[in-house]
C-alpha cells in the first residue's frame, strides 16, 4: 500500500510538472530542473523554474487520494511528509544565499491535495497569504497560505514539550540564532497552497488536473489545430 501511495505521487507530481513545462514551450519560463536537489537536504526539489523576468520558484508537491482531507498541524511539527517547518526554512535560507541569490525574487511552494486547515491551532499559525500570489497555474481554484511571523515569534521562549500552545518551540531550540527578520521573511516567501485538483491518472479519462494540461496543449501549444491537426492532445500531454 505504501508503495502504492508513493507511484501515485510521483505520478501526480509529473502531472503538474507537465503543466508548468507549458511554460517552456511558450517561452514564458527560461529555465526548469525537474525532481533535483540544488541545496543540502532540500525540500523544495521537486520543480525549480525562472521565469523570463528572472523570478524564481521552487516547488514542492504532496498528494493525497483522500478530498477531504484537511492540512494538519502535524505536517510541520513532524517528518511524516519531509515538511517540517525547521527544515523548510534551512533549505529557504541555503536556496537564498547559494544558487537563488540571483534571482529577481524567490517564491517557495509547497502544493498540497490536503484541504484548508480545521485545526484552530494551526489556522493560528497558518492563515491567507496577503498579499495572495496567486495560484501555481493560472485557472487553478487553490487556497494559498502563509505562516504568521508574529504567531511564530511568540514560540520563542515556550517550552518544547508537548503542548497545545507551544507546537512551534522547536523551531527556536534547534536554530536559536533564528531572527524576527528571519522569520518575516520565511513567511513573506514560503506559500503553501492546498486544494490542488483531483487527479485519474489516465488522460484519456481525465479527471480536473488532466484537464488541465490537456486544455493548455490545446488552448496554447496549439495540439489539435492547424499546423498540428495530427496530433491529439493527448499524445503532446504524454510526451
């Protein structure tokens, strides 16, 4: 069963990797490392795009078959998901000062089938990015988050036991030199995004994410239409 939740994600994961690769074609991102590792233990390496303009994106993605799913606080106080919130921000800070320090901006994504959050102490934490970014993929109905530094901040001085109050001390007992301004800025850069589209994995029986690349192939690659009416969208969605 672990084995196959684990082929469903990397199947999902290609899939929405295929509809930024779009982009490429298109011209509107320049350059894309699929499923590379830029950092020391990163965890944003599933896609690292820079657009155009020379803004970069580096993109994290976690499925779920389950569309009820709500995002749970446990996802960054613990390693379940490789999405702990100290190690999130490690691989943020090596990413600005190694090979994203370039960059005209930086935006860090993790993009998530979980819905919203229903736990109160998390929606403490985690609220409505504002400003909001926008989606990972224009016509995707996503919601995107963003942590609260202040919330954050107020950790500091908590004791790391377990403790409905005090879920993100640890964050503070393993990177004790970590800033206010640190944290302003993690939380101005980190989206995470949830509500990600459903998935068949078939894309001759597709399901909304599916319908989404095909639309896109269609729509702006031009598969289906003149010089390419021989080849279906499909096929171009496939390769």
């Amino acid at each position: 069963m672990p084995l196959i939740a684990a082929h469903r994600g990397y199947e999902y994961q290609d899939l929405l990797v295929a509809c930024r690769l779009v982009d490429m074609l298109l011209g509107n991102v320049t350059h894309a490392d699929v499923d590379k590792k830029l950092v020391a233990d990163d965890r944003f390496d599933d896609l690292t795009t820079i657009d155009a303009l020379g803004n970069r994106d580096r993109i994290q993605f976690k499925h779920t078959d389950n569309d009820d799913r709500p995002l749970t606080l446990r996802t960054f106080t613990k390693e379940d998901r490789k999405l702990r919130l100290d190690h999130l921000i490690e691989c943020m800070f090596l990413d600005r000062d190694g090979p994203g320090r370039g960059a005209n901006a930086l935006t860090f994504r993790i993009i998530l089938r979980d819905q919203a959050p229903q736990d109160q102490n998390l929606k403490h934490f985690l609220k409505k990015a504002d400003p909001d970014p926008g989606p990972f993929l224009f016509g995707v109905k996503t919601t995107r988050l963003a942590f609260d530094p202040e919330a954050l901040w107020t950790q500091r001085n908590k004791p790391i036991e377990k403790s409905s109050d005090s879920p993100f001390a640890f964050l503070f007992i393993n990177n004790p030199s970590i800033t206010q301004d640190d944290l302003k800025w993690v939380c101005t850069h980190l989206i995470v995004e949830v509500g990600a589209p459903r998935s068949s994995a078939d894309l001759t029986s597709p399901d909304l994410a599916e319908i989404l690349l095909l639309g896109r192939v269609r729509d702006e690659v031009g598969a289906e239409s003149f010089p390419n009416a021989d080849r279906s969208s499909v096929d171009v969605s496939a390769a």
